[in-house]
C-alpha cells in the first residue's frame, strides 16, 4: 500500500453475520494472489490487535474480500506476513 496518510474503511460481515468496520491495514501479494490486511475498529474507534487476513479479490471494475477457506493456504499466507514483521524489525 502506499505511504499516504489517508485511510481505507471496509466492512465485513463476520462468523456470527454481524457488521465489522476494519481499517485496511495493508495489501499484500503472494502466490499470484492478493491479499488484505484487515484491523476491526470497535465503536470508540480504537484498534483492536486481531488482525484478519482475507483474499482481495477483483473482477473488473468489482472488487471484494473473500475468506480463506484452504487451511493450508491460509497457514502459508500467515507465514509470510509474519516473514516480512521479521524483516522489518531486523532493519
């Protein structure tokens, strides 16, 4: 994602088919996929840490978040986001 300040609000709709606003934390490319970090925002606004991953998908112009239902898949895509939190602390 790009440097800029500007933030990007999505909402999601959860296990329990409630809405959920995130923060898109960040958007990441692996295995000729793409990939979206989600942060939920709870009603006061504040962060909470459980990050949620999920495929970015886009068909055209449409673009939307599906869930990783492949456990493996999911696993390796976990792996490498945490690869690049490593390489950023050793810099």
């Amino acid at each position: 994602m790009s440097e800029e300040n500007e933030q990007q609000y999505v909402e999601i709709i959860d296990n329990d088919g409630e809405i959920v606003k995130c923060e898109v934390y960040d958007v990441i490319d692996y295995e000729d996929k793409t990939y979206a970090l989600l942060l939920p925002i709870d009603e006061e606004g504040d962060e909470d840490a459980e990050v949620i991953v999920m495929e970015y998908v886009e068909e055209g112009e449409d673009c939307y978040f599906q869930t990783i239902d492949d456990e493996d898949e999911f696993q390796r895509v976990c792996e490498y986001i945490e690869s690049l939190d490593e390489e950023d602390e050793e810099e």
